[in-house]
C-alpha cells in the first residue's frame, strides 16, 4: 500500500449578506450538524469562530480533493463564502528552502 500525503489547509467561512435573520435559525440548526460531523471525522485539527463577522475558520488535514465537500456539506457550501489555503508549518518553509538552495549548487 502506498503513502498517502496529508495536506494541511486554512478553511476561511463567512455567512451570505443575503442571509436575514429570518433564516439564521435553520443555518445555525444545519451548522450545528455539519459542526458535529466535521469534528467527528478527525480531520478538523483547530476551528473557531470569529468575533468581528459572522463567519470563522477551520484548520483541517485532507488527502483527497473530496474530503472538501464532504467535511462542509451543504450547510456550508450553501450558505457561506468559502476560502481555502494550503499552509505549512514555518519549520517545514525553512527546510523546504534549505532542500531547494542545495539542489541549485
């Protein structure tokens, strides 16, 4: 069996304007459930949510283009503005860069 590389990414949520408090009880019933799920799934390693907008983030670790819309579902695709961004650890930037200077000597 063959590796499987992990990557690591910043999910970035903000909620549609076009959201009214009229239907903010039925996203944060759906939220809640994709919430449970996501954190059930172990590949949610940091998440919040932010104070100054109606929105939040997730640090999560995929192998798979898939695991993207399984872990937001539609409580998320459908009602929120998504950001992805790879990230890596600094450490890993300062090795990476070492590798990089030797190959060009």
């Amino acid at each position: 069996m063959g590796h499987v590389e992990i990557m690591r990414f910043l999910i970035v949520i903000r909620l549609f304007d076009t959201i009214t408090s009229a239907e903010i009880v039925r996203v944060q019933q759906e939220m809640g459930e994709q919430l449970q799920y996501m954190l059930g799934t172990g590949k949610v390693v940091a998440n919040g949510t932010f104070v100054d907008a109606r929105g939040g983030y997730f640090v999560v670790d995929v192998n798979e283009e898939e695991d993207f819309f399984d872990l937001l579902g539609t409580a998320i695709l459908d009602n929120f503005h998504v950001e992805t961004h790879p990230v890596v650890p600094f450490e890993k930037v300062v090795e990476m860069q070492r590798k990089l200077y030797r190959s060009r000597l």
